[in-house]
C-alpha cells in the first residue's frame, strides 16, 4: 500500500530551496508513494516545473490577501463582512513592527497561521520543507505520524528565529541539514538537536544539467572580455554587492569583464543603484530570472559566488557539474563544496579578494585548465540522496 507525503513550502520562488524541491519531487518513488504539495501562494519561477503526479493544495485567498498589502487585505475583508479577519489584519501589521524577535515571530505566525487550511487527510509524514513557516505549517497543522523539518543555510544566519524555533524543534521527529555543517551549526545552538539531524545534500544531475545546458550562444560577446556569471537572489546573504563591488575593482585594473548576474530580489533597485554610482552600469549585466539558467553557466567563463552566507550553495555545485572555473567566498559551510586550488579558489569577503583570484583565472589559464579537469573528474551527480529521505519515512 502506497505512503501519503506531505510536503509545504511557501512558493516556489526562483531560489536554491524551490529548486531542490522540484528536483526531489521529480525523482519521487510514484509506485510507493502519493505526493500533496501545499503552497501558501502556487507561484514562482518553479511552478511549472511540479511534476504532474503531485497534487497540489493551495492556501488559498484568505491566506492570499492577508499575506499582501494591508489596504488591499482590508479592502477584501470588508467587501465579504469579515470585519474580525480585518481586524487581525490591523494587528498584523502592528506585530511586524514589534522589536523583541522572539514575540514578534510569534505574534506574527499566530495571525498568519491562522488563514492557511488545516488538512484533514492522515499523512505517513510531513515535511517542512523550509525554515520557519513551513516547519511550523508542518507542526501545527498537519496530522502526521512522522514530522521532518528541512534547514538550507548555517543557522547563525537566522539565530534571530531561535526562541521561536526551539519549541518546533523539539516536537520534530528529524531535521534535515543540505550539508555537514549546517547540521554542526544547527546542532551547536540546540544540542538536544544530536541525533536528531540528518544530513540530504541538494540534488544534483550531471547528466540533466548538462542536457539542459545545450543550446546557441546566450552571451553578447566581444573580443578579450572575460565572462563572468553570478547565479542568486538580489538579497543580503548572496553578498551581490560584492559582485558589483569586485567588477568595479576589475575595472579600475583595467581588465575587460562583462559580468552577467541571474536572479531577482529585494535588494535588485539598491543595487542596481550601486553599479551605475561605481561606473560599472554597461559591465554588470542584470539579466533577471532565467527557469533555465544552465547554457549561461556553461558559456561563462568564470563562475562566481560572493555569497555571505549559505547552507549549500546549488549554483555552485552546478557550475560544478558544468566544470568550470569558480571562485566562491569564504562563507562559513565553503568547505564542503569547494577546496581552494583543488575545485576552485576561494576569496575572502572582500571586492578586492575576489578581484584577485579572477585575476588569477585570467592570468593563468594552466590554473583554470586544472580547476575545470579536476571536477570533470569530480563525482557531482548525487540522485541516491533521496534514498536517505526513504529511509526517514520507512523508519516509522
């Protein structure tokens, strides 16, 4: 008899997150398991990428609205008569601006939580696939006889949810980190966490990728430019402005770069500002979103991540799986991807660390030859990680 899985996420927005989940869904045993998927909002750049055996259950329009803009959420619940759920909104808006983290988490979950549905079918096991609201969707509101949480970055990053997470945590039968490290973070600010963590890398397909990444030339090319391309949302944690930073160092150096970013953010108007204030709003090309990123990864030149922080970075391991050169920075879990002059070289956190090792890449092509053979000879695809997630669910 097939096993009921639950799986929640609050979009499927373009980010590392959203794609592991896709890419899980599509590789889900269907002759074992039947799959529902529920989304808050059913949008994003992944949408369309949910495989079409999973059933997908959405929030639906309470939950939209009181999520969006105040005037436009008083707007709807008053038009219906609504006024006690035109209310909460009122008090929502005033929780975010509570300055204690910890009570304004909770506030905030309280009257959120409260427009999304609570599911009626029984599930052998539910999986919060994100931190925070998902893993909270996944305590709260689901009737599971297994509950697994999913954490993708070093949770000193969000330490600010601790008080909130703690309680969820506990109550978790399992907590999956997407690397070692971000199981040893984790677990060092919540010890009785030992034991409990289980390490699910993203998974990647060498094979898909490089499938993918067929197609004519994507980039405007002109002679003794190097390409350079930086995959993440415009967010504080993608360090973004480094990237914009460090081309503007390039320039001053007098080296030639067209250096392509893909992705979108909050920061993307901030940013955008900043390449056009350090002259480099003809270098730094924002090419936005892209559901099929791979001909860019495999066209460029270099490959770069100035992340601050990541729990695993998938476009890394991508430009991995395309074998080309990269140079990350030392963000705290980069040791599990990336070993410097090995598989890449890995900066500091600084425009002028990063503009260092381009520079190497460019000056010395014997380095970048060595870089791009060592990973073709690196083993990146990783599809039997999903059978740790088996061994989850069938442990009950």
């Amino acid at each position: 008899m097939k096993k009921n899985l639950l799986f929640i996420m609050p979009s499927l927005h373009g980010g590392g997150a959203e794609k592991s989940l896709v890419t899980l869904l599509s590789l889900i045993d269907t002759e074992r398991y039947n799959v529902d998927l529920l989304l808050f909002r059913n949008e994003g750049l992944f949408a369309d990428r949910v495989p079409k055996f999973v059933n997908v259950i959405e929030a639906g329009d309470d939950y939209r609205y009181f999520d969006g803009s105040a005037a436009a959420a008083l707007k709807y619940f008053l038009s219906r008569g609504d006024l006690k759920r035109a209310a909460k909104r009122l008090l929502y808006s005033a929780s975010l601006k509570i300055r204690d983290d910890e009570k304004r988490n909770k506030i905030s979950w309280r009257l959120l939580g409260g427009n999304l549905p609570h599911l009626p079918r029984v599930y052998d096991a539910s999986i919060g696939f994100l931190e925070g609201p998902a893993v909270y969707f996944c305590l709260d509101m689901t009737n599971a006889a297994r509950h697994i949480g999913w954490l993708h970055t070093d949770y000193s990053r969000i330490i600010s949810q601790k008080g909130m997470d703690e309680p969820y945590f506990r109550r978790l039968d399992c907590l999956v980190g997407v690397s070692a490290e971000c199981c040893r973070k984790v677990e060092s600010v919540f010890p009785f966490l030992r034991g409990k963590t289980v390490v699910i890398e993203n998974i990647i397909s060498r094979a898909a990728i490089e499938s993918a990444a067929r197609g004519n030339g994507v980039y405007d090319e002109k002679a003794g430019e190097t390409l350079i391309l930086t995959v993440g949302r415009l967010s504080p944690p993608k360090g973004i402005d480094l990237a914009v930073l460090a081309c503007a160092e390039l320039k001053k150096r007098g080296r030639k770069v067209k250096w392509h970013h893909i992705g979108k953010g909050e920061l993307q108007d901030e940013i955008k500002a900043l390449a056009i204030s350090k002259g480099v709003a003809d270098d730094f090309v924002f090419l936005g979103e892209k559901a099929n990123p791979y001909p860019y990864i495999k066209q460029c030149d270099i490959y770069v991540q100035p992340s601050r922080a990541e729990g695993k970075s998938i476009a890394v391991d991508e430009a991995k799986g395309l074998a080309k050169p990269i140079v990350v920075t030392n963000f705290s879990t980069v040791a599990d991807q990336v070993t410097d002059g090995v598989n890449g070289l890995i900066a500091e956190m600084s425009p002028e660390s990063i503009a260092d090792k381009i520079c190497m890449l460019i000056d010395d092509a014997a380095l970048a030859e060595k870089l791009s053979e060592n990973l073709k000879e690196e083993s990146v695809g990783n599809e039997g990680e999903i059978d740790k997630l088996y061994k989850l669910i069938e442990e009950m």
